[in-house]
C-alpha cells in the first residue's frame, strides 16, 4: 500500500517541484540582467553605485537557493519515477550534470554575493576593475558552466524520456533543441539561458498534467 502510495504522488511532486524551480531560476535571472547591463556597455559597473539596482541582485542571489533545492528535489523524483528501468549510463550523466549544475549555479551565486559585500564596503569609485573582474567571474560562472551542465542534464532526460516512451516525441525534440542551445548559444546571446527554466517549466507542467488524466498510469493504482 504505502508503494502504491508513493507512485501516486511521485509524478505530482515532480510536476509541482519542476514548477516552481523553474519559476525561481527564470526570476533570478531576470532579476540578474535587468539589474546588470550588457558587458558591452561603457556603464556596465554602473550598478554598483546604483542601491536600488544591488538590492534587486541581492534579491536574485536569495531565489537560487531556494531554486537549488527544488531542483535537487525534482531530480529526486524525476528518477523514483522512472525507477528500475532508467539505463545506468544515461542515469548518471542525468545525476552528475544536475548535481554540478546546481554547484556551479551556487558557485556563481556566491561570487556575486562576495561582489555585493565589497560593493558596499568600499564603495563604487574605487577597484573598478575588481568589480568587472568579479562581474565576468560571476557570468562566466552562470552562463558557460551552469549552462552547459544544464544542457547535459537537458539531454540526458530527454533521451532517458524518449527511451522509455515516456515523453511525447515533441517534448524530446525540444530537450535537445535546448541543450543545443545551451551548448552553443548561451553566452554569446543574453537572454538565452532564460530557454533552461522554460523547458523545465513545460516538462514539469506536462508530468503534473499527465498525473491527472484518469488514463495515466497514476490513476490506474488506485
């Protein structure tokens, strides 16, 4: 009984749990490049003097955490969900790319909270090229290595979903156009990362609602 509990709720939770990471991680990060400005620009240390402007990157700094979490907890119940018929290579790819992803993701959080400090500390006018040289670590952090993670882990799920059939073919092809462009794309177009939580968000919506159907494997336990 209490297994055929857990089957019940497990698609659910991940549904619900994928939601709201991808809702937090979208809002980080756009929390992140409304407050930054594109490293292009002459004023891009500019946000440093700028209270209102650190405080909205404090307040993104406080989601990841909390993102990190949720993640670790969608991943949980991504794999209980597939349980014994995952394939072991594609499974650890699957757990090492969403485990290094949220380090990194925790990683590039710290070192814009250290920025922040020393913004306040010190003040705008001066060791401006500390701050851009903490502003490139924090991005290259988020957008080349996070990124890429995320990509790995993007196609290892897909390809374990297209696997065992439990995917529909064109969620899979969006997996891997994502991981494509997460691979390629994200650090050379701002904004791109933005596609990671959007396609987190439409497979998580996509679990929750398979889970409601009376004709899902949920709903014929009961």
């Amino acid at each position: 009984m209490e297994r055929q509990l857990q089957a019940l709720r497990t698609p659910r939770a991940a549904g619900l749990v994928g939601i709201i990471f991808a809702l937090l991680l979208a809002a980080a990060i756009i929390l992140v490049r409304v407050a930054i400005p594109d490293e292009s620009s002459d004023l891009s240390n500019s946000w440093v003097a700028d209270p209102s402007r650190r405080h909205t990157v404090q307040t993104a700094l406080n989601l990841i955490p909390f993102a990190g979490i949720f993640f670790l907890w969608f991943m949980g119940a991504v794999r209980a969900r597939i349980g014994a018929a995952e394939d072991q290579f594609f499974a650890t790819v699957f757990l090492g790319s969403g485990l290094l992803f949220v380090a990194t993701l925790f990683g590039a959080a710290a070192a814009a909270g250290g920025l922040l400090v020393m913004a306040g500390a010190s003040g705008a006018d001066s060791q401006l090229h500390l701050w851009s040289f903490g502003r490139h670590v924090t991005f290259s952090l988020l957008t080349t290595y996070a990124m890429r993670m995320a990509a790995v882990f993007t196609l290892s799920a897909s390809n374990i979903g297209h696997r065992l059939g439990v995917l529909p073919r064109w969620l899979s092809l969006l997996g891997y156009l994502v991981a494509l462009t997460l691979l390629f794309v994200t650090g050379s177009i701002a904004w791109s990362e933005l596609v990671f939580p959007v396609w987190a968000l439409v497979l998580s919506i996509h679990i929750l609602v398979g889970s409601l159907r009376p004709g899902s494997r949920a709903s014929r336990r009961r």
